[in-house]
C-alpha cells in the first residue's frame, strides 16, 4: 500500500540551500519534510563546491546578502541553535579580486561602500608585497593553454581590491549536514534515496509531492530547491512559463594541488585570487593545499548537460590541465602535476548567474534554484530570506506587484527579493560568470 504523509511544507533538496530553507520553515512552526534523492545531506553540487565566501557581486542584493551572511558564518553555532556535533568553520583568509575589463572596480565598489564592507585598494607594488610569488602581469582576454598567444608577455600590470572579512568554509557538505541536523532538533523529517515523480495540484494550488516509491507528500507549499535537478522539477509541477531567466546543468571541475612554496603564510592560509584575467580562480585551505576553478572564460566550450544524471563525476585531466596552467601563470611557482586530483560537478546556473529565489504560477509552488557557483557562502541568509518571501505570499503579499523586503538579523539592511525575481530583466551588470 502507497503510504500518505502530511506536512506544511516540502522541501525538495538537501543541499546548503535546501536544508538552510528547511531549518527556518522549521523555525517558523511548520512540519516540514525534506526529501533528497542521495544518501544525506549536502551529497549533491553542495559537496563540489569551493566554499568561498567573498562579498563581490554585480548587484546590491547580492552584496548584502553576502554581508550578511558573513556573520552568520562566523558564529556558526550560534546560528544554527543547536549541538550538531562536529561543525565546519568559517577560515578567513581574506581575497582579493583583480582587476579585469570585464569587471571594473569602478562598477561594483559603490555597492561594497553603500553596503558597509571593508576593503582595500591595492596597486601593483602593494599586490605583489600582500601576496607573494605571485605575478601581477596583465594577460587579458583569458586563452586556451594551447593558444599559442596563451605564452606571451604581459601588456601591463595589475591592481586589485582586497576584501579583509572574505575567506571560506572548511568543509561545504559538513555545513550542509549541519544546516540538516539543526533543522531535523527543530522537526523536520528527511527522506534520503528518495526521487520525485510528480507534483499534484488541486483547485489551482500546489497540493502534495508524489515519490517513486508511491510516496504521496500532502502539503500546501513546496520548495524546488534540487540543485541541477530544479528545472525537471518545475516541468513535473507544470510551471516555467513565465519565466524570463532560464536554468540548465552544467558541468564543472575544480582542481586541488599543493601551493607553491611562499603562498602561505607560517600557520596560516594565503588570500583567495578571483582572476578573471587568466580566467581562473583560487584558494588555499589548511595544511598547504590549493584549489583552482575557472571563471568560464569566453574561449573555453561549457559543458551542458540535457540532463544532470549524464554528468561523469570524475575529474579529467583536459581540464585540470587548463585550470592549473592558468593558475601557475599567476603563481609561477605552482607546479602542474602529471595526474588530475580535484572534484567534479554540476552546477545549476541560470542565464545571468544571478539565482533565482521566488514564487512560481502555481500557488503554494517557491524556488530556490540557479543558486550553484556562486550562492554557498549565502544559504544561511537565502533560509531566512526565502521563510520570509512564503510566510508573506502565503499572506496574501503580491510579491510580483509589490516584492518582498527582507531585514537581515546581523546588519539590519534591507535585501529587495524582486532582485532574484523569476520575471527580472536579465542582469546586465554580470560578469557573465560564476562570479556573478
């Protein structure tokens, strides 16, 4: 016999920002039942990510969310309320971004003034003392490693802007385990290995979630929060139409090599890099270790996936090569090892990397989605932001007419939620990239 569950609301997701969500429904008073297609939490695009939590974004919202969210990081039990055990730990390291044509300093300090987030304007001589063995020449545009322009000499010298509060978090799926853990003290129940088929609706409101097994989920919200997985989702739920943002998977590495000698200081880790210039991105961790992603430059072919299921999570050595190389032009003295090391995944990134976290068509029916790349470092802020957004629609609030405002609890600024609508303008200011 199929069995009936009833809740007030289901999330679909056990990601950092699905278990976030969960934890403040949870908070708020609702049974709330979490369902995941992997074994535990944080298994999916979570546990692929880099973790970094840097404050840079093309708009306001995002940078006052990333604020934020900094402080809930830096008092990480205190935000989740609850002995969870073992915890992941906020590690600042501090970042500096740059500078790029792309992504003019000009463009997206104002926000950091408005906002409130210290920062540093470094020159070249500055940049290379602050960060050693690193070469401050200016390669612009990025080119493939087989490009033979890719070896030629700098046309100048770079600058950047140096974040002191940035950093990142030592392990993204233990954060989500936790995120999990205190949500299930508050109630939540959670359904691992479990897949969803279907999304009923009823007198024009969403009505339950179907699982494979027969599984059938009463519940008048429902959260798409599955990562890679959310545009299936919305198609099952019929909804989308409306949509001026799209989402697709796509397929993503990140390397892990040791840092070059002098990278790191005694004790301590050495700052994040965002280089767009090379195309490329890096960040140290404990115990001497380096991880290296790319930036999506304009010559180097995505990897899109029809369907997440297609991925093949395995690091390939085409792309660790790639990444590494361009890293190591940065850092001369970082070495380019003859084997890939590092970690594969797929990312649900929306046209505009900007995510989006709103309400659908279909009454009762929110996403969370087009979150990978770029909005770890914001999930316990995006849990809050998005309890706020369906307590006031469910209110009554038109939130496409009149959006959501949400306070933040540390800072006490205002995030505009229209900034993440379903129905904005495509986000001119981007870089284009998961930088966002």
């Amino acid at each position: 016999m199929n069995s009936q569950v009833s809740a007030d609301a289901v999330v679909i997701g056990a990601g950092v920002i699905g278990s976030a969500i969960a934890l403040e429904l949870a908070r708020a008073g609702r049974r709330v039942v979490v369902v995941d297609r992997a074994s535990g939490a944080g298994q999916g695009s979570t546990s692929a990510s880099s973790a970094v939590v840097r404050y840079n974004f093309s708009t306001l919202a995002g940078v006052t969310a990333a604020w934020e969210a900094r402080f809930c990081w830096s008092a990480w039990a205190e935000h989740l309320g609850h002995d969870v055990g073992d915890l992941a730990r906020f590690e600042r390291s501090g970042l500096v971004m740059l500078d790029v044509e792309a992504a003019p300093r000009a463009g997206w300090l104002p926000l950091f003034d408005e906002v409130g987030v210290p920062y540093e304007e470094w020159d070249t001589a500055t940049l290379l003392d602050r960060v050693p063995g690193l070469d401050a020449g200016r390669f612009w545009p990025p080119k493939r490693i087989d490009d033979d322009a890719f070896g030629a000499a700098a046309t100048g010298t770079l600058g950047g802007v140096y974040t002191p509060d940035a950093g990142y978090v030592t392990d993204p799926q233990l954060a989500a385990r936790n995120l999990a853990d205190a949500a299930a003290k508050e109630g939540a129940g959670f359904r691992f290995r479990a897949t969803v088929s279907g999304v009923e609706s009823r007198s024009g409101r969403v009505a339950a979630v179907v699982l494979a097994d027969g599984t059938r989920i009463a519940a008048p919200v429902v959260v798409n929060a599955a990562g890679p997985w959310s545009g299936k989702l919305n198609t099952l739920a019929g909804v989308g139409g409306d949509f001026t943002i799209g989402v697709r998977p796509l397929r993503q590495e990140v390397a892990h090599v040791r840092a070059p000698a002098g990278y790191h200081p005694p004790g301590g880790v050495g700052p994040a890099v965002a280089d767009m210039d090379l195309g490329t991105y890096f960040r140290g961790e404990i115990g001497g270790g380096l991880l290296v992603g790319g930036t999506e430059p304009a010559c180097d072919p995505l990897h899109w996936l029809d369907d997440p299921d297609d991925a093949q999570l395995h690091p390939t050595m085409a792309v660790f090569e790639a990444q590494v190389t361009r890293a190591a032009r940065r850092l001369p003295g970082l070495r380019v090892p003859n084997r890939a090391r590092g970690v594969a995944g797929v990312y649900d990134a929306a046209d505009d990397w900007t995510p989006i976290y709103d309400r659908t068509g279909l009454p009762g029916f929110y996403v969370a989605m087009g979150t990978s790349g770029n909005q770890f470092k914001n999930a316990p802020v995006v849990g809050r932001l998005m309890a706020t957004l369906i307590d006031r629609v469910e209110a009554g609030a038109d939130h496409d007419r009149d959006p959501v405002r949400y306070k933040g609890v540390h800072t006490g600024l205002e995030i505009d939620l229209g900034a993440f609508s379903r129905k904005r303008e495509r986000n001119t200011g981007s870089s284009g990239t998961v930088l966002g």
